[in-house]
C-alpha cells in the first residue's frame, strides 16, 4: 500500500479557512457601512460564521491526525527547541 501524505489536505484546509474568514470581514463591512440591507447580509454573515467553524475543527482534526500517522515527525516538531534544554 502507497503511501499518501496528509500534509497538502492540511494545506488546503488552512486556505479554505482563510478565505471563509475574509468573507466574513467583507460581509461585516458590507454591514457596517451600510452597503446592503441588513436582511440580506446577516444571513450570510450566519454562514460564513459557520463555514469558519467547520473549516476550523476539520483542520485540527487534520492535524490531530497527522501527529498520529506520522508520531516521530511530530515529537521532532514538539521538542523542535535547543537540545541543551533536555
């Protein structure tokens, strides 16, 4: 069985969040200037807020996961400080 990496799933997770979050800026300014009626914008904002949520817990259940496929990587990424500290 061929492995595959988890890490561009990781990658693609952390941009969707991202550009969800900058929805979520434009439809706050949108409704704070005014720019549209209220009715239409929250609705959207409610969305956008739970895109984010989504995005979120799936990267950290990404994440999670590669630290338990990959434990050597990540203990080398957690102890990642000056080896006089051990």
């Amino acid at each position: 069985m061929r492995y595959r990496s988890i890490y561009p799933q990781i990658v693609a997770a952390t941009g969707h969040r991202q550009e969800a979050r900058e929805s979520r800026l434009w439809l706050r300014v949108i409704l704070e200037e005014h720019l549209a009626p209220a009715a239409e914008v929250l609705p959207l904002l409610d969305e956008a807020n739970q895109l984010v949520a989504i995005f979120t817990a799936s990267n950290k259940r990404l994440k999670l996961g590669a630290i338990v496929r990959a434990p050597f990587v990540g203990v080398l990424i957690l102890f990642a400080g000056p080896i006089s500290a051990f």
